[in-house]
C-alpha cells in the first residue's frame, strides 16, 4: 500500500506576493511607474526563463512584462514546517568548490614569475625566502607582482611564506594606497582559504598602521567572515565600517549578502541588506542575485527565489552556470522537480551547458522526491554527455541502489568509484549502512561497519544513529547498546536529530513508552524536540491498531515525561533503556483497548507542540488523520479533529467539515487547501490526499472522499493514473483508489452510454505487495480485491502478473449496460451516525477528560 506519511521536509505554505524594487532611475532603464504596476499575483506554475529585459529605450514598462516578484520577506502561514530542509548555504557553494577558477589578471612581471620558483624552493627556510625578496626586490614591480606572489604561495598551502613576502611588501612600499591595496589582496587570498584569523591579523595591523581604513579592506574581510559562514562577525565589521564614515560599495554589499547565505542567517537578514543597498542608489549585479539565490536555496524559499530570478531577467541582468545551479537547487529543495526539468532544459537554449553541479542537484532533488527511476537516467544521460561523477555524484547513486535494496548495483557503484581514484568516505558507508539496514540484512550492515573502521574512516554522528535505529527496528538490542555506548566513548554529542531518528524506530517497533523516556532524556540534556520528534510519537497511534499505548505511556506523553524512572542515577539512561529492551523477551509495549487514552496523547503532544512554539507540517497532519482512521469510532473521530481546530480551523477544520459532511460549507475552503498541496513535490502531495481520502472511506463518507480523490487526479498528484485502458493505483492508499476505481468505472460507463467502444483489454494495477510478508498479499491489492468482488465487476487477477487485475472490454461493457451496475457505482455516504455524533460530542469529551 502507498504510504500516507510524507516526507519531513515539507509544509502547508502560503506565499504572498511583494512589491518589487524598482529599476534604477537611469537612461537605460527609465521606469518611473514601475512601483504603481506590480499587485498582480504571480499565478503561472512554470516558469518562464526568456522574459524579455525591457527596451532600454522605453519610458515604461508594459503592462504584460511588468514582473510579480514575490516578497524577499514573505511570511509563511502558521502550517509551515519546522523541519523544512533548512541548510546552510555553505552546501551550495561546495558544490561549485572545484570548478575552475579564473587566473589572475596577469598585470604581473616575468620577474614576479621567476621570483615565485625560487621561492617555492626555498619557502620553508625562512632566511632563504628572505634572500629571495631582496635579490628580486628591485625587479617586482609594485602590488602586481607581489600579490601575485602571496596569493600563488597561498594556493599551494605555503602561509607562512605567503605573509612573509606581504610584510616584505608592505615594508618596502612607502604609497598607502599601495599598501591599502596590498592588504586588500592578502586578506582576500586568506579568506578564500578559510584562514579567517590571519585574515583578522593582516586587517587589525593595517588599521592601526594607517592604511587599512578604505572601503576595499573592510570588504575583504567582509568576504573573509562569509566564505567561513560567520554571519555575525561579518555584520559588525559592516556595521564597524559605516561608523568609521566609510560608504559601502557593490562588493561590500555583496559579500556581506553572501555572509548571510552560508551563515544560514534567515532571508529577512539579507533582505533587509539587499533594501539598504537599492536605498543608498547601489545596483545589484549578477553576484548579488546568485548570493541572494543560495539563501533562498539554503532556507527553502522556492517562490521567492522564483520571484529573485524573474527581476533578475527583467533588470537585464544576464545569468551565469552558478545562476542556474543555484536556482535549480532552489527549484529541488522546494520540491519543483518538473520545474527543474524546464529549467535544464531551457540552459541549452542559453548556451549554458549543463555541468556536474547541475546534474548532482537535480539526481539529488529526484532521490528526495522519491522519482529514483528519473534519477538513474539523469546518471546515464550525464555519462553520455561526457561528464565526469563526483564523489557527491556516486555517493547519490550509491543511496539510490541501496534504498531501492539492489545491492549488488550499490557495490558496482562502489568499486567504480574506487577504480576513478576516490575513494569511500563516512557518506558512501553512511548510504550503504542504511540501505542494506533498511532490507534487514544486519550481517552485512556490521561487516560494512568493521570495514569502515579498518579503512581508518572515523564514523559520525549519522553513522552511529543509522546503526542504533537499524538495529532496534531489528530488534538486536544488543547491538545497539554496544554502538551506543562506542559513540559515547567516542565523545560525539547527540543533537536533536540523533534523538529525533531513535524515537522514530522505537515508535514504528510501537515501543511508545520507551521512546517517551528517550523524549525525556532529550530534554534533560538541552535539546529540543523538533516536529519530526513529535510526528514519530503522533504517528505511531496512526500505524496500526496493535500500536496502541497503554495508559501508563499516556501519562508519560502528556506530560512530556518530566521525571525519569531513573532520575538522579549516574549511569547512563539510554543505556538502561537499551539494555532494559534487551532483557526482554518480547519488546512490545502492553497492549491495551485505550483508544480514548490515545486522543488524549495526541492532544497532549499537539498542545507541547504548540506550548514550545514548535509548527505542525504536512507530515504532523498526515499523521493524524491517520490515527482518525484507527478510531474506534466516528465519535472519537471527529472528537479530534474538532478539538484540533483550536490550533488550525483551516487545515483541521477543513477535515473535520468533510467528515461531518459538510461540503457545502467547507469546498471552497479546501480547495483552497489542495492549491497549496499542489505546490509541494508529489510524494508529499499524495501522502496528503492518501491519508484524508483514507479517513474518509474508512468512515464511510464515500462520497466526500471521491471529491477528494478526483481533485487529487485533477491535480495530478498521482502520475499516469488514468486512462481509458488502464487505471494505476500504485501510489495510493486503500480508501484513495477504492474511491478511484468508482471514479474510473463511472468514466468508462459514460464512454460507452456515448456509443463509443471501449479498449480490448482493461487493466488496474496494484502491485503485488513487494514489501508484504506473503508475495501477492499486498494491502492494496486485497482492497481492490475485494471491492470489485463486492460490485459484481468482471476483473480477473492476470496469470502473468499477480498485481494487476484485467477483463476484456467487450465483457465489462456488457456489465455496465446492466440495469443495477450504475446504483453500486455511485457513492453514497453513510449518514446515520451524524445526528448522533453531534448531540454526543459534548458528553463524549467530559467523559474523555475524567
């Protein structure tokens, strides 16, 4: 069966439009109008990468080219994730770490050329370099030559050498802006290395000897701070800079954005850079957007990063490969992948070729999304256009076999990495540990273990959370203590998704109560929980019945665990924990008929949720409308989802009106809803629409769920589902395609009453359960199995393929001219609990609340 639980990096959002800076007041691009025309709506999904850059004669913009830029500030509703994928934009600039790099502008000597052979051979006997400035001193011919010098000595790794020859350079030039220039230049080549305290060293001396006071000093170190991620740091010397009555410049500006980006600062930060910049008459250049792009990409700020692009084409602003990287990688992160198709493909058009950056982001946003047949072909198509992997390349290809559980294409991958000089590190074993992990194939995840170590690679912190979560899904509790405990030896500290990724496997093992005291644990520590922790709790009462929690674990969870059973002992609780799970004969927490207790859990958790300001996403909600399907009754239900619209009357209320059949009322609410699932990649879109057209069926409101399900299609939230010959419902949950075979049958009827004919031969496809215990027992399959058996419909399982279900077209066509077929084709809802449940809600929730 499709999972109705999507991934953790995305969320329910709504983008605002903003109003886009105005074009310089220049004679190129006079558009004094330009503020008054920009209200409209970006409304249009693709996006269009040729948007011609205004006449440069025009005195406004048309009407139809103005652009619809969305706020650089834009606010989030209050459904948005707190686990959204955020990184660092120091990612992004890794990827494009060994492009190549344009060479010096070569204003410098031969002099200058031979004076650095002679010192790279002698650059560790500093009396020899010495010897060599002073035999080429009356040859170097000023900064040029000796900023060629340090900075070639700086790329080879040769520091020390390097601020040799800048002292010596600074001590012979008697010009101070010479100097200035020089510092400028060796500040800069520190930065780009990373060595931010010399940099801090070269700046503070020039300051204080006279001639670091210039706007180019303060802008390299600028630089400096951001190439290192230090935001902080990089906005006090900005603001340093402006007291000292200095006026910042373009690259000023510029470096200071890019601080921002690989700082991971937040998009309001830079925003308000970029405002300062367009106020003090600065104009943005390509640099600028491709910074403001990476923060965006790092923050997961697609429509605004769409908005960034299309003023950037409007300004005439033209755009390089990092432009374009950038962009896609904002386009994946936001789970466009269809929109990152249209971009490559419109880069050719361009004459910007596609590069290895280009083809990693786009695998990668194929891997995240689940498309992981489209990502192997971007290999193949990447291979073919002679482009060479990296390691980032075959370690994404890597994880793609092993989570697809085709091993021996994984090793493949691995020893043709190793045959092109790379070798493995902690991500390639990290990727093979989880694969093989996840098919529960443990022999082999401790032989890669023992491997990794006897390679001398040091294992990290996800390496030790993949082995305890692989192990206590696999019930060796053993061996998870023992990993355990190597990682605390280790001296690694556990962050929040260390905890967040152990509670997940002792929740999907239905070990609430131990993952509660791991909750515990968390905390004690100083670690918050983010929404991920509390979706893996909020899940597992939605997995299955035999995943309720006793009440003990209810008290435990609503309270948030504030005292330990073994508070204010020395040894190490989660070792007790492990080893507590390990003593046990069976590891399965009490069952118990608490159903009831479990709404007060989930509320308990949402009302922690919300008292620690922690934001529901998508996934928080999927979660729960699964466990509405595990109730015990519509009562308890909708008893949830009415007391959750406390939180969220959009989002839960829209739920709870569907279930109360109240569409009429609700419809245009929802689809407002849906408008902004549709937005998200669609593994997520569709383990939204599976989890509430689940709900639904399973309490009977037919109806509401095939509205639900054909806005899901409408949406095409489920790939190549439907057609007039075959109907797909791999991707989807029981209730979603049982509502779908309904919705399909309906269509092919109206086919036929039309006088057409309908195809040979009908197909509905629902896989063969390749995850099940029994090979063809599948979920899905037994649903679907069990419908058309139930509505007389004339579908066979296929000899050839025990996943899917045929009939010729001729025989359900005589079947759909039957007097009786259109009667249990159309649904109806099961309205005689409504009345009910609504006079009972109140007395319900006091006796819930005793």
């Amino acid at each position: 069966m499709a999972s109705s639980t999507p991934p953790p990096h995305c969320a329910l959002t709504t983008s605002k439009p903003y109003q886009p800076h105005p074009l310089p007041q220049t004679h190129s691009h006079p558009h004094p109008n330009h503020r008054n025309n920009h209200q409209r709506h970006w409304s249009s999904q693709k996006v269009s990468l040729n948007r011609p850059a205004p006449p440069r004669n025009a005195t406004h913009p048309p009407p139809s080219q103005t652009p619809n830029f969305l706020s650089l500030s834009s606010s989030k509703s209050d459904f948005s994730a707190d686990f959204s994928g955020r990184r660092s934009t120091r990612f992004v600039s890794k990827m494009h770490f060994g492009r190549a790099k344009i060479s010096g502008n070569g204003r410098h000597s031969s002099f200058a050329e031979e004076a650095l052979e002679e010192a790279i051979r002698c650059c560790k006997n500093e009396a020899g370099l010495d010897q060599v400035l002073l035999t080429f001193g009356s040859k170097l011919l000023g900064s040029d030559d000796y900023t060629f010098l340090f900075r070639e000595l700086g790329n080879r790794g040769e520091w020390l050498a390097a601020m040799r020859c800048f002292e010596f350079a600074v001590g012979r030039e008697r010009k101070r802006n010479e100097q200035g220039k020089l510092a400028s230049s060796m500040i800069s080549i520190l930065g780009r290395s990373g060595k931010v305290d010399l940099a801090e060293k070269v700046f503070e001396n020039a300051v204080s000897d006279g001639y670091g006071n210039t706007v180019y000093a303060y802008s390299a170190l600028i630089s400096a701070y951001a190439k290192s991620g230090y935001c902080n740091e990089a906005i006090r010397v900005f603001e340093t800079m402006k007291d000292s009555g200095l006026k910042p410049n373009l690259v000023t500006y510029n470096a200071l954005i890019d601080a921002c980006g690989k700082g991971g600062a937040d998009f309001k930060r830079a925003s308000e850079i970029f405002d300062e910049m367009l106020r003090n008459g600065v104009q943005p250049d390509r640099i600028t957007f491709n910074s403001l792009l990476a923060v965006c990409s790092g923050a997961g700020l697609w429509e605004t990063a769409r908005g960034l692009f299309n003023e950037m084409i409007y300004r005439g602003i033209d755009q390089d490969i990092y432009t374009y990287n950038t962009f896609l990688d904002a386009a994946c992160n936001g789970g466009q992948i269809d929109v990152a198709f249209d971009i490559m493909s419109e880069m050719h058009a361009k004459n910007i070729l596609p590069n290895q950056v280009t083809y990693s982001t786009v695998i990668r946003g194929c891997a995240k999304a689940g498309r992981l047949d489209r990502a192997l072909s971007l290999f193949n198509e990447m291979k073919c256009a002679g482009i060479t992997l990296d390691r980032v390349s075959y370690n994404t290809l890597l994880a793609i076999y092993a989570s697809l559980g085709k091993f021996e294409e994984a090793l493949n991958v691995s020893k043709e990495m190793e045959s092109m000089g790379i070798k493995k590190d902690v991500v390639t074993y990290n990727a093979l540990l989880d694969g093989f992990g996840k098919q529960g194939m443990y022999t082999k995840v401790k032989q890669l273990f023992a491997e990794m170590k006897a390679e001398k690679l040091s294992p990290n912190l996800l390496t030790y959370s993949t082995l305890i979560s692989v192990y206590l899904k696999g019930t060796l509790h053993h061996d998870a203590v023992e990993v355990y405990k190597e990682f605390k030896k280790q001296g690694l500290k556990a962050d929040v998704v260390f905890y967040s990724k152990l509670i997940d496997a002792l929740c999907k093992k239905g070990l609430v109560e131990y993952s509660s005291l791991l909750l515990n644990e968390m905390t004690k520590e100083g670690i918050q929980p983010n929404v991920v922790t509390y979706n893996s709790i909020i899940n597992a009462f939605g997995e299955s019945a035999s995943n309720e929690c006793g009440s003990d674990n209810v008290t435990q969870i609503v309270s948030t665990i504030s005292q330990s059973k073994w508070e204010n002992t020395e040894e190490d609780n989660i070792v007790k924990i492990f080893e507590q799970l390990a003593a046990q004969k069976s590891a399965s927490g009490k069952k118990t008929n608490a159903e009831r207790q479990d709404i007060l859990c989930i509320l308990g958790v949402f009302h922690k949720m919300h008292e620690l300001q922690i934001k529901p996403n998508v996934v928080t909600f999927s979660a729960i409308l699964n466990a509405c399907s595990r109730c015990s009754s519509f009562d308890e239900a909708s008893l949830l989802l009415e007391e959750l619209r406390l939180f969220d009357n959009q989002v839960y209320g829209v739920a709870h009106g569907l279930l109360m059949g109240q569409r009429e009322g609700v419809w245009a609410q929802a689809l407002s809803l849906f408008d902004e699932v549709k937005q998200m990649d669609s593994s997520t879109a569709s383990a939204f629409y599976n989890a509430l057209t689940d709900m639904l069926w399973h309490f009977d409101q037919k109806q509401g769920a095939q509205l639900v399900v054909l806005e899901g299609k409408r949406s095409e939230v489920w790939e190549n589902t439907w057609s007039t010959s075959c109907l797909d419902l791999h991707l989807m949950s029981s209730g979603a395609a049982c509502a779908m075979v309904h919705a399909w049958l309906l269509s092919i009827r109206s086919i036929v009453f039309e006088g057409h004919e309908l195809p040979k031969m009908l197909s509905i496809l629902t896989g063969w359960g390749k995850h099940s215990k029994i090979t063809g027992d599948g979920a899905l399959k037994r649903s679907i199995e069990g419908l058309l058996t139930s509505i007389g419909a004339p579908f066979q399982v296929a000899k050839c393929n025990i996943g899917r279900f045929i009939s010729t077209g001729a025989v359900v066509t005589a079947w759909l001219r039957e007097s009786g077929t259109l009667e249990v084709l159309v649904l109806q809802d099961d309205t005689s609990h409504l009345r009910a449940t609504r006079f009972g809600q109140i007395s319900n929730l006091q006796q819930l609340t005793l």
